[in-house]
C-alpha cells in the first residue's frame, strides 16, 4: 500500500527542527516546526497549507520570515497554530517591516493563526493588504485536543513541558484508501479527479447505497452511475489510517509521559527529540530535554511502530551512532 503521508526531517539532527509532510497525489504540505528552512525549495513551501509550531523559541521559528518573504503577494490562506503567547510573537515579527506598498498585491494573502490554550483556541486573521494588522476582537473556539478536522484526515495536538508551553502533534488519517488502478482500468474509466471525489465521499460517510456519478471521457459515455458501495468493492482496498507524530522539547516528566505516549499511541512514525544522552541527564533535565534513552522509553511505552531522533546537542557532534544504539536498546531492539 502506498502511503498517503511522506514526512522527511528537513535538517540533519544536529541542526533546526523542522518536520516536512507531504500528501500523495496532491500539491499539499504540511510543516511542523519552522526552524531553519533553507533545505526546502521555494516550491515545496508554497506547497504549505498549514504550519504547526511547538513553541517560538529562535531554533524553531526563525524560519517565519522566510514564509512571509515567499508567500506575499500570493492568493492565499495561510494558517498557522502555536502555543499560548503565539499571537503576540506573530505580531512582533510582523511590526518589524515596514508595509506601506502592500496596497498594490492585487492577490489577497492572509495569516490566519490560532493560539492554541489549555481550553480554546483564539484565532487572529492578519491581511497582507491591511498591512497585517488585525481586527480588534479575538475569535474563540473550544479546544478539546483537535486543531484541524477534514474529511480524511485529523490533527490533534498535546500541550507539553518545556518551562514553557509546547505543543506536541499527531496528524492521522482516517482510514487509507488504495486505488486499484487495474480495476478502474477494466471497468473502461481514466484515472482522473474523479477519484478524488470518489474517496471524498467515503471519508465524508456517504451512504454506501448513494450514486455515484463518473464522467467518461474516454469512451464518450458522458457519466455513468454507480452505487457508491459497488464501487468501492471494485476499485478500493480500505485499510486502518496512517498515523505521524511529532514530539520536540520536552522535560521528561510523568505528565508529559503520559501526554506523549496519549497522542502518539500506535503511531506508525513518532519522530521525537532527544537533546542528550543518559550520561547527561541532570543536564537533560535542566534544560527540559530528554535523553536519548527517555526519548526509547517513551516510544515503547506509546507502541509506536518506528520512531526517528532528531534535535542532539551540537556537544555529541560526530556521534549520532550512540543517539541510535541509547534508543533502541529503551525501545527493546539490541
């Protein structure tokens, strides 16, 4: 089965977090973290349809200002989601240019960014044509873990430990859809946006005794209906959803434990930092990090399928190898 999700480490461990997913068969992404960005094309970030920061210190933020700089100007939604105090951090980035000659972008390019609380998610819209300045009042919504709900796909986050709030976060698929392209192929349809609806209205819970309607180009017989459960047996194999977390910054702690192995249970990839080595751990701890072995522990105790570290100290430089051997002796592989 191929997957749906396609997450890569922007950067070397050693370098700025930064979590790049991309989305099969389509020209979507997704970035956690915006730490040091350069590896990325401009391509790839214009690709973004939504960017998830765990918290606004330097190494994973200072990529912001090179999104600004490529998406101005552009016919686009920006949203973005962060910890508590994100929205005066956005401001702040935002009020260090000057936007006098934004008027003239005849395209209408927003952030709209969600400050993520214990409770609610407060939401702020800054326009590119009103020189990013907000309106007065705040958005409110409650906020019981989820950040983004689409039909095939669901984004939840943790707020976490590191002396200040970090957020942890988790996209999962609802359930993998596999097209069976000899199956299409037979039955005298293209592979076309079709299939795209196709899978829509199965994510969306159409009844499966719905029409379906498919164009047929091909053979000129304008469309052809089908029963949306007779197509699905044709062309479709539905197995269980794809599963990606992220985890950075974090003391290890019971309740961040807890809260880690919670969102990222069963995760078919947990990509979690790991800042130290055992040896190190009062240092690990000071700092509000976790040790190699504690990041093992953790994906053990979360039952995660794979698991990549990410985030060292430059202080191990040149021993990445012990992160690896520390972590998978936790986890349980010698």
């Amino acid at each position: 089965m191929r997957p749906s999700f396609y997450p890569k480490l922007v950067n070397d461990p050693f370098d700025d977090p930064c979590l790049f997913l991309s989305f099969l068969f389509e020209k979507r992404a997704i970035l956690f973290d915006l730490g040091d960005t350069a590896p990325l094309s401009s391509k790839d970030i214009l690709k973004l349809s939504h960017v998830f920061v765990s918290h606004t210190h330097m190494d994973h933020f200072i990529g912001f200002d090179r999104l600004l700089r490529l998406f101005l100007g552009r016919d686009k939604t920006l949203y973005l989601f962060g910890p508590k105090g994100i929205l005066r951090n956005i401001e702040g980035k935002l009020a260090g240019y000057e936007w006098n000659l934004v008027e003239n972008y005849s395209n209408p390019f927003r952030f709209r960014v969600a400050e993520v609380d214990q409770n609610e998610l407060l939401f702020k819209d800054y326009p590119c044509q009103n020189r990013f300045q907000p309106p007065s009042e705040l958005q409110r919504e409650p906020f019981s873990g989820i950040l983004l709900e689409e039909p095939g796909l669901i984004i939840t986050a943790a707020i976490l430990d590191h002396a200040v709030p970090c957020l942890g976060f988790t996209i999962e698929e609802r359930f993998h859809i596999n097209i069976i392209k000899n199956a299409v192929e037979e039955m005298g349809f293209e592979i076309g946006p079709w299939l795209k609806e196709f899978k829509q209205a199965l994510f969306m819970g159409k009844s499966l005794d719905s029409e379906f309607y498919i164009e047929c180009r091909k053979n000129r017989f304008g469309y052809r209906k089908h029963l949306l459960g007779e197509l699905a047996k044709k062309i479709a194999r539905i197995t269980p959803g794809q599963k990606i977390s992220y985890v950075t910054d974090v003391v290890y702690s019971a309740s961040n434990v807890d809260r880690i192995v919670r969102l990222a249970e069963n995760a078919d990839h947990l990509f979690i930092e790991a800042a130290f080595l055992e040896k190190d751990r009062e240092l690990a701890e000071k700092k509000f990090h976790l040790t190699a072995r504690q990041a093992g522990i953790i994906a053990k105790k979360a039952r995660v399928k794979q698991f990549s570290l990410f985030h060292f100290s430059p202080r191990y430089t040149g021993n990445a190898d012990r992160f690896h051997r520390e972590a998978m002796d936790a986890y349980g592989i010698s």
